[in-house]
C-alpha cells in the first residue's frame, strides 16, 4: 500500500489520433511496466476496432511506478478515458477518479473541440490540467501558436507546456515530473468506511465482471461483502488488484488508490459505472455525486437479413450487453423487414461500433433502419408520449403538438472553412449562440436540432472544413417544432422501415433526394421498382428502377460447369446482402439512404 | 443408386494460329514458324484417352459405348486428317466393329474458316468425321476484324461451301451477336447470311465479355441492353421464320435429328470423357458413387511432358452441387426435365428441388405439366426463364 502522499491519479484528454495511446504506452516503457517483448503496441485499446479506429470505448487504467529525481517512488495511476462524443458520461467517471489531466494538444494541428469539451469537464470538477504539445517531433508543429489556443480557448497557462513527442520520446520523463510536481497527491481518509467509485465495469469470461475503482475512502479487501448503493445487492470481492498493465491481485486497495475488483457479480447492469461500493455493513455511507442512468439518444431498427439468424442475434446482443450497458434494445416487428430489435445507442458512433461488432465478431448479416432521435408528442388528451421511431407516430389526428430535442453544439473550426460551416449549420435549422475568433480558429456555439445532428452532420462538418472542424454536443431541451412524417413506397408499399420524422419544410426536397438515391441503391429487377415518397396521402417524389432486360448466359458446354457455377455464386452473394420486400430485393445501404443525402 | 448415363468423348486441340481478344478457352497461340507437334500429341491423346475410358469402365461388365466425339479446340481444323484418323481408329477399337463409320455416331470437328485448306474437308469426312463446326462468328468484315478473326467473310462463304461440297451434310454456322458497335440491321444482316446456306445448324450467341481476355481489361463499345434485347428478340422470330427450332439457349436446329447429340448429352447431364490439353470429363462409375469430375494439365507443353505416364485423377462432385450441376444444364434446354430423369441423373430424391421449383413456377419462370402423371412431371423453363435462366439458377445455389 503507498502512502497517499505517494500516488498521482490521472487522465489524459486527446482527441482522436492525437497521440494518447503512443503516450500511455511510451509511460508503461519508461517506468518498465512490460518488457519489450510483452509491449505490443498500443496495449491500452484492446478491441480490435477500437485500435483500428484508434479510439478507445472501454476506460483501462494502468498502475505505474515511478522513481522521481527528488528521490522518491511514486504510485502513478493513469486512467484512460474514452475518446468521443458519444461516451461524455464514462469520460466525466473516469475524470471523477482523478485529481489531474494531461491535456495532449497535437503541436500541428491546434486545439479540437472534443478536447475543449473534456477539458471543461476536468475543470469543472477540479482537476489540475497540465498541457502538453504532442507531436514535436513533425515539421509542422506550431508550439508558440498551440499554446496561444490553449490559453484563448480553454483558459489555462500554457506557458509552462510541456514540449514531446510520444513517437521519438522527447519530453516523456518531463511529463512524469509534472505530474509528480503539480498533480495534487489524492486525500482520503483510510480508516473511514468504504466509499468506492466505479469508474467502469466489463465483463470477462472467466472472471465475471470486472469493475475499475477509484477508492474515495476507507479500505477494500478480498473478502469483503460489498454493495452498490444504487442496487443495494451484497457480493463477496473475490479478488482486488492493479493493472500493471497485467493484472495483479493486492488482496486490497485504500483510499486515494485505483484498481480493479472481481465480486462475483453476473451482470455488467450489476455494477453500473459511476455507482458508489461501500461495505454491506455500512449502507449509511453517502453516494458519490455525478451518478447517472444512461439514456439512449440515438434509436435504430436492427434486423438480420435472414429471419433464420434472429435468436443468433439476440444471443450477440445479449453478449454485447454483458459489456455495454448503454446499449439498450427491444424486439421491434416490422412488416417489411421482419422481426429484429430497436436499438438505443449514446449517438452514432456508438452505433456504428456496435453494428459492426455484430458483424465481424458474430457474422450476423443485419440491415440497420435509419437512426432517430426521441420526440416529445403532446398528444391531444393532454398525455406526452416519447416516439423513439418513426413507424410508432400515433395518427396526426391524435397529436396536439410534436417537440424535438435540441442540442448545444460546440465547434471549433479554422477561419478558412467558417463559412461553409455556418451554412451547414443553417441548413440543419441550427440558432448561433455564440461566434468567437481565438488564435487560428473560430469557436462557435449552436442551438441545433438533435436529429439534424445524429443523421450526417458530423460527416458533412467533417466535409466541409476538410476534416479540419471538430464538434461536441449536449442535450439541451426540448422544442416545439413542425414535423412530419415521410414515408417511402415501393411498388406502392409503404415500407414502414423506410419511415423518416422530417421538419415539415425540409420533407420535399428530403423526399426527393432520398428517392433519387434509392433509385441508385437498388439493383435492377426482372420488373419495374417504382420508389415514391409521401406525406400522409401525399406522393411528392417517384423514380423508378427500370426492369432487367434479360440475365443469362449464351454459353454454356461441358468444360465451363465449374465457371459458371462460380458466377451463379458470385451472384447469390450479392443478393445475400439484400432484404426481400414485397418482390423487390432491397439492399442494405438503402435504408440508410437518407444518410448519404444532401438536404 | 445412380444409373450410367451415355457416354460422349471431347477431344480438346489447344491451339490457334491468333488468340481472339473475346476468348476465354483453353487455346494457345503458336509461332507462325513452329510446327505442330501433331505426332506427339495424338500420341498423347490415345494415353489419356486410356486412361480415362478405363476409370469409365471401372467395375462395368464389358466397355462403355461412345455415342458421339465432338474435336473442338482451339482450331482443331489446324490439325491434318490423318491425325484424327489414327486417333478415332485408336478409339474404335475399344467399340464394337463398325462403331467409326455407323449412322448413329456423330463426330463433329471445329473448323475456323482461314485455317481450311479446300482440300482438307474431303480427308476429314474420309477420316470419319461427319459434322463440321465453322467459326464464321459474323459475315461482316469490320466485325471480323474487330473481333480478331484472321478470316474474312469471302473466306467464310468459301469454307461453307467447300464443306458441302466435300460431302458434310451436317454443319453447324457459330454465328455472334451483341457485337462492337452492332446494329440491329447488322445482326439481322448476319443471320440472312447464314441462312443463305441452308445449315441445318445454328450455334447463335451474343458475345459475352469473360474474364481473363483482351476484351474484358479493355472493353469494346458495347450496344446497349435495350439494342441486346431487340436483337435477340428479332433473331430469334426471324429464325423460327425458317424453320429453326430453338432447342437450347444457344442452340438452333431446323430438324430434330440435326441438333446436337454431342452437346445434347452436356445438357442432360450425361457422362463425358475430356481428353486433351486443359479438357474436363464427368464420369458416372458403376459403383453408385457420386459422378466425378476429370480435368487435364492446362499447358500443352505440360499436357505432352506428362502424357508418357497419365494415370486417369478424378474428384467426386460434392454431393450439394448435384442439383445445381444438372439444372445448369437441363434448364437451357427447351426439353428441361422430368421428376425421373433428375432422380436417375442426380441419384438425389425430387423432393431436394421440389420447393424451389414451385416458387419459380409461381414467378412464371418454370413450367411444369403432369400430363404423364406424376413420376412423369416435366419441369420446363418458360420464355420468361430462359431470358433470365442466371436468376432461375441463383435459386439452387
């Protein structure tokens, strides 16, 4: 156990690719955590996706030791925290467990707006930001300008930032001395009752589920019958320990440190982060503040393509859950597609992460509706009902009023791109609330619309300032608006999967486009496909997909039965990709059409 | 227990004098100056020819009767007579007396205009052969050209000729469409042509653009599916107009007795030895086994270095491509098939098909009628199938 006087836990705030994980792992070499060989690169993102996106979902910490030149050992827990704007909630946990936060700036490419949003968080909840100028290393590294963004945007001395590279490892011990030097050593007192924040939870195989701790106050030991406060359910800890990165048993952790813990808890909703642990003896102690039940604010339909894999999809979905307990679904029976489950993810990267899991780790071939907010309907009995997805609109007849969420955007863009991001913001019915010109770019603030936010915006941001504009969000409240709902036919079908809430001035031009992209989406057919948009009984946009004229091979001897075999199979494959509605084989990436629209 | 179907014999020469750019067959070009290495090579063709008909006969009591021998290639008509003599003397022996020279028996050789020397025609019928194949592919110069054909059309007309006068009564016109920069007129043009000369068989098809030729990294212009379609659809009233039955996809015949055997037997799923440089085989045995499939080297220069020592190397076709193999075929016949004959040709019970069958009869892409009661049923594909047989087929995958 070391002296509290001896630990500095910490985080570090980076926006995507600006280097956190080279970092974290050039801290594990200097203070000899692995060997080389043991050092794999990049060990803190371990799913797959996660290293190939080079983000990381699930918070990991590692326990270093570090020798200090003022001739002392220090116990440095460094806690990481996911990098999106989608896991706000386990980034300001992760923050929570903390007293201190590297703010990693890529020396080149200037402050991001996702960092902005994080730093605020650690701020607010009184962290000691060290900035740090990553990326030295690049001919393009600006430090002096950087450092001016930093103190212009985020309001913090930057005078002192440390100068480093994570790739060539200029400036890593520095780093470590600043942390040891400014990070106040956590307090807590360790003879009080237990008071634990879970900072987060996953599942293992073999273990059951694993929770990360920082220990606020008192002692945790193997042995201990625990509860979370939330839940109030008494488990027994098996096992307590560090990361160092390997896991390693202590048999306890005191306040002030940071380790995991293993308490034979099933379910991952069994020890929900941000939750507190204290002893089942001492229901009493108070919770931590900042605990939240996580709501889902983005919602899509999931279907597999063939009705025949809808129990090995719930089997994944139950497995993912056991590790994610954002994601939330229920069984949704649509006509055109089947039956599958409504899905509520934390915002579309978040969807796009878990759609993907399914179908590489659990090769489920799924069909993904387009994502929807949650209305408000005012309903005319004076009831407010909230409509996670377009096809259970209740008849306009019955609704007094409809409210969409609306979010506060905040974007930092370069000078050059701010125009065109403006006329984005517009265009997605967005209301400025603030412009202000810091160093080499331009922070903006808008009022917008959630569901103009969830389809495509942060692509068409992306776009726009040639990927340079960077974007954090909040719900804000909700507003009443015009909306209605459009819906696309196919051969004179509604297809109730195709359903979009639109705002009522945006659904001609939307309908249009979105049938025009269909039109491109959908393969021809042996007969015509007629596409048509509409609201209510109103068709305001039909293309057609004109019919095939004719399929099939001129020859065909003895010694071409293996080829032709071959091109019958090519041929399957593409249509295994493809629903069936009504006649018509629909692909995929059609019923994210509205997606790939400009409108 | 799978019944011996009838067995045929391709013979495969996999030489051209010039690659054509639409070509995906197993053809090599030679040097203008190297000869041939005709000797060696039918040498090499009675080996395999050994070879495979013994793994045909295998457990059989007494030989296997070969109903038809098509010499394809490649320009088969490069070879002289005497190579084919020697080879289908070869082969006789292991038939009963007669067997070269009877009435049932057709031998259909291929033949490129260019490479047919007038002479030739009268020693290939005296050698045996009494079908010829000729590569006319179109009757327009430019076509010819644009299709790498070293013939030209007066060429052409002069092959034909020379092959009836020589004696063939049976013929086959292969005859494209669907080509560069084709009109409708221009195809129309081409089948004129062709009837013309009486042929008591035409091999009508639209150029298809395979992989791994010229045509397919760099593409000719192509006429559009809306032209394809009108070509096909007026060739094919303009050939009913004269009498030719359309018996196959491809394939036309005036009279019935002029269709042919040979190709016949692919398409009912019949056996085939395939002897000859890059040449597949398909073998039903006498053990009830699943029919298996032979192919040789495709490398003429590989095919000769093994040839002193063949040993007949077969693979059973997986029992879950049976179905699909036989539909493959069987449905590009205006015949198609009954409920016994795709029992006794697959050896797998109807009721594997049955299902998919009626749907795609429900689509108006299949036909069936009982009116030989049910074991008799006969399933067909309708005009509407056979305009997209790859969708039909797509179901049995």
């Amino acid at each position: 156990m070391t002296d509290l006087s001896h630990i500095r836990n910490f985080s570090i705030i980076a926006h995507i690719d600006h280097g956190k994980s080279t970092l974290a792992d050039r801290f594990i070499q200097h203070c000899g955590g692995l060997t080389q060989r043991e050092m794999a690169e990049q060990i803190l993102d371990n799913l797959d996706i996660e290293r190939e996106r080079g983000i990381t979902i699930k918070a990991q910490s590692v326990t270093l030791y570090f020798d200090s030149k003022d001739g002392r050992r220090y116990q440095l827990n460094f806690i990481d925290t996911p990098g999106h704007v989608d896991f706000t909630y386990e980034v300001s946990r992760s923050l929570a467990a903390c007293e201190g936060a590297l703010l990693v700036v890529d020396a080149g490419q200037g402050v991001e707006a996702q960092s902005v949003a994080t730093c605020y968080t650690a701020i607010e909840q009184g962290l000691e930001v060290l900035p740090v100028l990553n990326k030295m290393d690049l001919p393009q590294a600006e430090p002096e300008r950087v450092k001016t963004e930093i103190e212009e945007i985020i309001g913090i001395d930057a005078t002192d930032a440390v100068c480093a590279s994570a790739k060539s490892g200029l400036g890593i011990e520095d780093i470590l001395e600043e942390i040891v030097a400014k990070v106040p050593a956590p307090v807590g007192d360790r003879d009080a009752k237990l008071q634990a924040l879970i900072i987060d939870s996953w599942f293992d195989n073999y273990l059951g589920v694993v929770s990360l701790v920082r220990v606020v106050a008192g002692r945790l030991k193997k042995g201990d019958k625990i509860i979370a406060k939330s839940l109030g359910k008494a488990h027994v800890v098996d096992s307590v320990g560090v990361f160092t990165p390997k896991r390693t048993e202590t048999q306890s952790l005191a306040a002030g440190e940071v380790g995991f813990i293993v308490a034979g808890i099933k379910e991952i909703l069994g020890a929900p982060v941000g939750d507190t642990l204290t002893l089942a003896s001492t229901p009493e102690v108070e919770a931590l503040a900042g605990f939240k039940r996580i709501k889902p604010q983005v919602y899509a339909g999931l279907f597999p393509v063939s009705s025949d894999d809808f129990e090995a999809f719930r089997d994944a979905l139950s497995k993912l859950t056991l590790n994610d307990s954002s994601l939330q679904y229920e069984p949704e029976n649509s006509d055109a597609l089947g039956f599958g489950f409504r899905c509520g993810f934390l915002g579309m990267l978040h969807m796009e992460i878990i759609q993907e899991r399914l179908e590489r780790e659990y090769d489920l071939s799924l069909i993904t509706t387009a994502p929807t907010v949650v209305y408000e309907v005012l309903m005319s009995n004076g009831d407010i009902v909230l409509v996670d997805s377009p096809s259970r609109l209740p008849p306009v007849a019955s609704i007094e009023e409809m409210r969409e969420p609306i979010v506060l955007a905040n974007i930092l863009v370069p000078h050059e791109h701010l125009g065109s991001v403006i006329t984005l913001c517009v265009q997605k019915r967005g209301v400025q609330r603030d412009m202000q010109f810091v160093g080499k770019q331009v922070s903006l603030s808008y009022e917008l619309p959630m569901n103009e936010v969830v389809l495509d915006f942060f692509d068409r941001l992306k776009s726009v300032s040639r990927g340079y504009a960077s974007l954090d969000y909040q719900f804000l409240r909700f507003d009443k608006a015009s909306l209605v709902r459009l819906d696309v036919m196919i051969n004179g079908d509604r297809v109730d999967a195709l359903a979009l809430i639109v705002h009522r001035d945006h659904a001609l031009g939307k309908g249009r486009a979105l049938v025009e992209k269909m039109k491109e989406l959908i393969p021809r057919q042996l007969y015509d496909v007629a596409i048509q948009a509409a609201i209510g009984g109103q068709i305001i946009s039909r293309q057609t997909v004109k019919a095939l004229r004719k399929n099939v091979t001129a020859k065909c001897y003895g010694g071409d039965i293996t080829r032709k075999k071959k091109l019958l199979e090519k041929q399957k494959a593409g249509k295994k990709r493809m629903k069936q509605v009504g006649n018509v084989e629909v692909p995929q990436e059609a019923f994210l059409a509205v997606l790939k629209v400009d409108s | 227990m799978l019944a011996q179907p009838p067995l045929s014999l391709y013979v495969h020469i996999p030489w051209c004098v010039k690659k054509c750019p639409y070509c995906d067959f197993n053809s090599h070009e030679f040097g203008a100056r190297s000869e041939l290495p005709q000797t060696d090579y039918v040498a090499a063709l009675c080996r395999d020819f050994d070879s495979d008909y013994a793994l045909a006969c295998e457990g059989s009591s007494g030989g296997r009767a070969i109903h038809s021998v098509f010499i394809g290639g490649g320009t088969p008509s490069l070879f002289e007579a005497r190579a084919f003599d020697d080879l289908l003397q070869y082969i006789a022996k292991t038939q009963t007396p007669g067997w070269l020279h009877s009435q049932e028996l057709e031998i259909t050789l291929e033949a490129n205009p260019g490479t047919l020397e007038a002479g030739r025609f009268a020693e290939f019928r005296a050698a045996g052969i009494n079908r010829l194949s000729i590569g006319v592919q179109s009757f327009a110069d430019a076509q010819l050209k644009k299709l790498g054909r070293i013939h030209d059309s007066t060429q052409a007309r002069r092959a034909i000729e020379s092959a009836r006068s020589a004696g063939f009564d049976n013929f086959n016109l292969d005859l494209m469409h669907g080509l560069p920069e084709q009109t409708l007129a221009a195809a129309m043009a081409d089948i004129e042509a062709a009837l013309s000369f009486e042929p008591p068989h035409l091999s009508w098809y639209q150029l298809t653009i395979e992989p791994n030729t010229v045509f397919f990294s760099k593409p000719p212009p192509l006429p559009k599916e809306s032209l394809l379609t009108s070509v096909q659809d007026a060739g094919h009233a303009l050939l009913a107009a004269n009498g030719f039955e359309q018996y196959e996809v491809s394939a036309y015949a005036r009279d019935s007795q002029r269709q042919s055997r040979h190709n016949l037997n692919y398409w009912q799923f019949g056996d085939y030895l395939g002897i000859g440089a890059g040449a597949h085989g398909k073998l039903t045995l006498a053990d009830g086994g699943l029919p298996r499939r032979t192919r040789k080297q495709r490398q003429p220069e590989n095919y000769l270095r093994a040839a002193p020592a063949f040993t007949a190397q077969s693979s059973p076709i997986p029992e879950e491509d049976i179905a699909l193999e036989y539909l493959l075929n069987t449905l590009r016949t205006r015949k198609g098939f009954t409920r016994d004959q795709f029992e006794a040709r697959t050896g797998q019970p109807y009721s594997t098909i049955e299902g998919r069958v009626a749907s795609l009869i429900d689509r108006g892409l299949l036909s069936d009628s009982r009116a030989a009661g049910a074991a008799g049923t006969t399933v067909t594909t309708t005009e509407r199938g056979f305009r997209f047989l790859n969708t039909v087929l797509e179901e049995f995958v």
